[in-house]
C-alpha cells in the first residue's frame, strides 16, 4: 500500500528503532562524505553522488532527478541499476501519478512497500517490488528527487528509511552548497573577465596588453619565488597575480572617451580626471566583493588597481606612498605595465624599441621604480622579447 509520509523525517519516528553497527556502511558513508565535500558538480558528479549512495544502500536501484524550471520537469541527472532508463528521461511536474512528482510536489518521502499490482503509480521499472522517492529540499524548497529500489517486496524497513534519510538529507545540503558556489565562482569570472573586456574594447590600444601584462607579472614573480625577502610570493600568490593583472585598469571604464580615447595629449585636468582610474577601479572591485564576497584574485585586483601608478619615491598617485607601503603586486605591475606601455604603440605615442624602454625603465629605477624588482625583471631581456611576441596586438 502506498503511503505519504508525514513532513517530519523518519529518523524521527523510528529513533526508538535498533539500528545496529555496520562498519562497511559507516565507512562507505565517509567515504561518500568526503567525497561531496570536495567534488565540484558537473554531469559525471551527479553520477558519482548516485554510485556512493547506492554503495552505501547497497539497494538494487537508485537515481537521482534535479528540477529544471524551465521544462517543468524533474530530469534524471544519475543513476544505477535501471538498465532501460533512457538518459534524457524528464518527468513531467503535472504527472501526478509518479511518485517522483509525489515526492517532489508534497516535499515528503513517498514509500511503496508492495508494488506489486499497483497499477495506479508509475515507477522506473517494472522489476521493482518495492521503492523509496525522497524529495531533496534545500533552502530554496525542493530542488530534486533521490530514489531507492529493490527487487524485493518490503524491502526498505524503518532503519533502512533512517539511513536513506539520512544521506538524502547530507546530500541536500552539499548539492545545494556546491551549487552555489559553482555558480558563483562562475559569476565572478564572468563579471571580471567582462569588465577587464569592456575597458580593453574602448581602449583600442590595449589588443595584446591585457594579456603580456599577466604574463610579464607572472614572469617577474616567479622570478622572486624562494628569493629572500619575497616570503610573500608562493604558487598560489603567482597563479593570482597571472590573473587579476588584467583588472588593474578597470576603472578606466569610467574614463570619458574623450579622454580616454584622445590621440594627442592630455591637459592638466584632463590627466587628473585620467588619474581617477585606480580609484575608481578599486571601488568597483571593492563593490564586487560586497556583493559575492572576498575572493582572493579580486583582492589582489583592488591593491593593483588603486597602487599601479604609486612611484617608489612618493611622487605617483593616487595616494603618495613610497617604496614598501607599496604592495608588492602593485610594485610589481607598475614595471610591467609601463614595460609594454612603451613598447606598444598608443593613440598618444608610438612604440618605443626595447632597448629605448629598458633604458628608460632603468634611469627611472629607484625613482618610479622600485630598484631590485627592476633589476630582476631586466636580467634576461630575451624572455621579455618571447612574451612580447607571444602576445602581439
Ligand atoms: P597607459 O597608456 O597604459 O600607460 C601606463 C603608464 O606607462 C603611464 O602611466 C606612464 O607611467 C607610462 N607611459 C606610457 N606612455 C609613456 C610615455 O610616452 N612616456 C613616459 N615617460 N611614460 C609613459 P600614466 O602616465 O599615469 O598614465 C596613465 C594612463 O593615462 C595611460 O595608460 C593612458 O591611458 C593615459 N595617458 C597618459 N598620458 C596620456 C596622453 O598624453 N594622452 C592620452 N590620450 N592618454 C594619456
Ligand atoms: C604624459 O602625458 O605625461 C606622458 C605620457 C605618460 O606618462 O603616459
Ligand atoms: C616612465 O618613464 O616610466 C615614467 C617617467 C618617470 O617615472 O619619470
Ligand atoms: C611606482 O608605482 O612607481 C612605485 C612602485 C614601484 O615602482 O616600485
Ligand atoms: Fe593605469
């Protein structure tokens, strides 16, 4: 006979029922933990969830359907033991005779007992003698359906339901969670490569910039890599630089195109408002990280973004700061970023040789410069020609 059961979970009911030790579960259990903890989801993950779980269960069916809002449908993501399954397979949230939708519709856990002649419910196959649909219920409501199967008839006994319970509930949490922050972690790259993209556009020199800017910040930090002094720059520290390079000038977006975009050049006011890119690229990083939170890559952005165009000597903006009140990454890109400004052209210069730029870089060392990076990042002048012609406009 088939029953809804009430909304308070059968761990609940059954917590007088003996639940006796069961090593192999428990460690299939961790195992499966553990693996949730640190998987990232995609198609395939799904698929794992479900093998774990059935590991634990030991049933001789189960799988796993996620809502899609847009079909108004459950879709199967994953499953073992159904071996006529069509992999595309949707069930529709109007088909009330399924008890996935049972499920799913009433957010409760729906157990037939005895399937057998129930013609009025419809289950994934007819080998099944009795069955489990558990809603998975994340903060936002129900978000999918696990089930369980067995050939036999009664299989699934209240300790059995605890324990199913109990996984489905993990699962909810941790599916929903990694979710989020794939999504998340995606956003985030989305909006950083957009917004580094959008100032690239209007600024018509940059072609190439974005891109040896990263790889020349790369090269000099890994230069500093075991160096003393340097106990800052770590694999991790050089992976971030490679990548939020790009967003130093970001606050260019703001910049008025005809400022911005002006072949001759700038006046005084015209060069302060110019200036009020590090600001205004920091503000917005800053409001990115209000909005999905503090992220290393965008971190680094805000410091390079306010700092890039502090001189070792006090003498650059927006601030003033001097020698080592100056982030190191911002050090760093400085070098870097007039590096290739002299060596491309812009709407406001031509390019200058490198032989013209390194010396001009080395008369200023010390004085724009910080002195020792400059020195590091001039010693082998042919891995500066390899990445500038890795990376042409
Ligand atoms: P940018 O073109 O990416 O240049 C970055 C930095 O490289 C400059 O920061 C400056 O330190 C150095 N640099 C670039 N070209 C030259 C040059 O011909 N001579 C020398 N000595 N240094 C150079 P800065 O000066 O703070 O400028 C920041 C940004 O302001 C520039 O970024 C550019 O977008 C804009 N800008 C600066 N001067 C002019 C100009 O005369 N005309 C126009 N249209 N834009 C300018
Ligand atoms: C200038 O406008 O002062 C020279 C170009 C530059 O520094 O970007
Ligand atoms: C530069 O040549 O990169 C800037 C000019 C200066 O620092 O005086
Ligand atoms: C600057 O932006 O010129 C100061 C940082 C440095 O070059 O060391
Ligand atoms: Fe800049």
């Amino acid at each position: 006979m088939a029953h809804i059961a009430g909304p308070t979970t059968p761990t609940r009911h059954e917590s007088g029922a003996k639940r006796g030790p069961d090593v192999e579960r428990l460690l299939a259990l961790q195992a499966f933990n553990a693996r949730l903890v640190c998987m990232t989801v995609d198609e395939n993950s799904y698929q794992e969830v479900v093998n774990g779980v059935w590991k634990v269960m030991g049933c001789d069916f189960c799988s796993l359907f996620l809502h899609d809002e847009a079909s108004h449908s459950l879709k199967l993501v994953g499953s073992v033991g159904y071996e006529e399954l069509d992999p595309e397979l949707e069930i529709s949230l109007a088909d009330s005779a399924s008890m996935h939708i049972q499920a799913f519709a009433e957010e409760y856990l729906v157990h037939v007992n005895d399937l057998t002649d129930q013609y009025g419910i419809k289950t994934l196959s007819a080998d099944l003698r009795s069955s489990l649909a558990m809603p998975i219920i994340a903060n936002s409501g129900p978000v999918g359906v696990f089930d369980f199967g067995s050939r036999e008839v009664g299989a699934f006994s209240p300790s059995e339901i605890s324990m199913c319970s109990m996984l489905v509930d993990q699962m909810s949490y941790s599916l929903e969670n990694i979710r989020l922050v794939n999504e998340l972690s995606r956003s985030r790259d989305a909006v950083i490569r957009g917004m580094a993209l959008l100032a690239e556009i209007r600024d018509s020199h940059i072609g190439g910039h974005l891109n040896r800017i990263c790889a020349y910040s790369k090269y000099l930090a890994e230069a500093l890599l075991d160096r003393p002094g340097y106990s800052e720059v770590t694999p991790t520290f050089i992976d971030t630089i490679a990548r939020s390079a790009a967003l130093h000038d970001v606050g260019k977006v703001g910049i008025p195109d005809a400022i911005l975009l002006k072949p001759g050049k700038l006046t005084v006011p015209e060069f302060e408002v110019m200036k009020s890119h590090t600001t205004m690229g920091a503000e917005l990083l800053e409001g990115l990280m209000r909005d999905y939170g503090e992220y290393g890559m965008i971190s680094m952005g805000v410091e390079m973004a306010i700092a890039h165009h502090e001189r070792w000597d006090g003498g650059g903006y927006p601030e003033g700061i001097s020698g080592l009140d100056i982030p190191l990454s911002a050090r760093i890109l400085t070098i870097c970023d007039v590096y290739d400004a002299l060596t491309s052209r812009r709407v406001y210069k031509g390019a200058w040789s490198m032989e013209e730029t390194m010396a001009n870089i080395r008369e200023n060392s010390g004085q724009h410069f910080d002195p020792e990076l400059v020195k590091i990042f001039l010693a082998r002048p042919s891995d500066l020609q390899a990445i500038q012609n890795q990376y042409p406009d």
